[in-house]
C-alpha cells in the first residue's frame, strides 16, 4: 500500500467523519490502488468483501519506522471504516501481530481510557454533587438551629 505514502505526501484528508469530505477522496484513492472497482458513495460503506480485502492489505503493511508517524492516521481512518462493518473483534484477530494491529490496539486503549476517563469524571460530578448537598444540608441546619435559638432567647426575654 504505498498509496498511503502517497497519501500522506499530498496531505489528503482523513479526518474520520470529516463533515467537509468523508475522506471520500482518500477512501477512493485506497480503492484504485488496491483494484477494487467498489464505488464509495459515501464513508463507512464498504462492503464485507472490500474491508476483508483491505484488511488483508493492511496486514501487510509494514512501514519503515520514519514513515510510520505521517501514515498512521491513515491507517487509523481505514480501521474506522472496516470496522463499522465487521465490528472490532474481527479486525484484532485478523490484523495480529501486524504494525497495523499494533495501531489498532493502541486506538483500543486511546478509547478505553477515554471511557475510563469520564466515566471517572462523572463520578467525581456525583461526589461532589453529593458533598454540594451535605453541606448546604448543613448550612440549612445551621440556620435553622440559629433561628431556633433566636425564638427561644425571644420567648424568654417576653416571659422575664
Ligand atoms: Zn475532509
């Protein structure tokens, strides 16, 4: 898959779900250099054939180390669109012990510690949602205590 080197060099789009172009022309470039007369109409529509396909390509894949950072993101965009249509398990099982499994995985964990990460944050919101109310519990009970005292010193300085 040079067209990725190639790609890369002409700076094409792979903005996954890029409101502007889909990456449209990068998936169609992939598609020409691996002679799959597949017409993409619109991003993550290939079909079961085409991502097997080009799984397989990507399998091969196997970039000198100063080419990997510029071809990685393309690399990433494909691993969106294949697995929206053989979902993720199929993929780590075929890409295994391939450079493109390496990114695969290494999106998995991006992922799983961006879900760790708000799940973590939303349970620090209900902590400190939970403390927001203790204390203004509290508060109230202070107040209530104050102006309970307040009565009192008052009904006993009418009855003295
Ligand atoms: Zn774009």
């Amino acid at each position: 898959m040079t067209y990725l080197r190639v790609a890369a060099r002409r700076n094409e789009c792979c903005k996954v779900l890029c409101t502007t172009c889909g990456g449209l022309p990068f998936l169609k470039g992939v598609m020409r250099a691996i002679g799959c007369s597949f017409v993409m109409t619109r991003p993550m529509s290939l079909s079961d054939e085409t991502a097997i396909q080009l799984t397989d390509e990507l399998k091969l894949l196997d970039p000198a180390p100063i080419d990997r950072a510029d071809i990685e993101p393309y690399v990433r965009f494909l691993v969106c669109q294949i697995e929206y249509s053989l979902g993720v398990n199929f993929l780590s099982e075929r890409l295994k012990g391939s450079w493109a499994g390496l990114v695969l995985e290494s999106m998995i964990d991006h992922h799983a510690r961006l879900v760790l990460n708000r799940d973590m944050r939303a349970n620090t919101d209900k902590k400190t949602r939970s403390r927001l109310r203790d204390a203004k519990a509290m508060r109230l009970a202070i107040r209530d205590d104050a102006k309970a005292r307040r009565d009192t010193e008052y009904r006993r300085g009418r009855e003295s």
